[in-house]
C-alpha cells in the first residue's frame, strides 16, 4: 500500500466506520453533509492528516479530526485512533439522550420462554401508560 499522503473522502469516512457503506459515505458527501471550515466536500476530494471534518449525521453535528489515513475498512478497535472525536459535549449529551431507551428487549428469566400473547399485551399497555408515543419524535 505504501505510504498514503491524501486519501479520498468516501474512502476514509467507510475505512474508519463512520459510515456502514461507502456508497454512504459517497451520498452524505454528495447531500453536502461532510464540511470542511464550513465548506461542503465532494466524494472525491483528498483528505489529508490534520484536517478537522464537520459530519452531520441522523440529525447531529459531529466533528471528527483525521489522525491517520485508510484506505481499506478496519475493525473498530483499528478505526479507533484514525481520528479523534471532537464533537462538543452538548452535541453528545444530544446524542444520548435520543439514544436512551432504545438499547435492548425486555429481560425474562431464564426458562420462560417467549410472551404470550397475553403476556405481550400486558407488556404493550405497560408501556403505553409510562411511554407516550407523542415523546418519541424529540
């Protein structure tokens, strides 16, 4: 591979796994939602070490700054110190709290099996009297 001095965009934002694809990566690039100091950047341009990205994904603004360039996708653990995370707390704050609540299924102990069709709609008015539908759009 060599020694890599500039990379393509799409290439780097799918190698370090900011984006599942790089068609992904290739489309927010595109929808002018890759920035560089306020500037939208095509799929092609060339990213080079330093450069501090603003990435606005799912409806939050995240700033990645590039520590080392790939081209080839890497397990997170790799991916890790590609770049570093400088999105503001308040960005962050944002983005746990939209994420709370939606991490994993109900717990049963083991041997219950699965609900009933009883049981699941005990679960389901459970939630409707603690969890208004109204509060999922925030």
């Amino acid at each position: 591979m060599g020694d890599l001095n500039k990379v393509r965009l799409d290439k780097w934002l799918w190698a370090v796994r900011l984006f599942k694809s790089r068609t992904m990566a290739t489309d927010a690039c595109k929808a002018g939602k890759i920035k560089l100091n306020g500037h939208s950047l095509k799929p092609s341009y060339l990213i080079i070490v330093g450069e501090t990205i603003e990435v606005k994904k799912n409806g939050f603004n995240l700033i990645f700054k590039v520590n080392q360039l790939l081209e080839k996708r890497v397990s997170a653990v790799l991916a890790a110190p590609c770049f570093d995370d400088l999105t503001p707390a308040d960005e962050l704050n944002k983005y746990r709290d939209w994420f709370a609540g939606k991490a994993g299924a109900e717990f049963r102990d083991r041997g219950e099996g699965r609900p009933t069709k009883k049981d699941r709609r005990e679960i389901d008015e459970f939630k409707d009297m603690y969890f208004d539908e109204d509060d999922e759009g925030l």
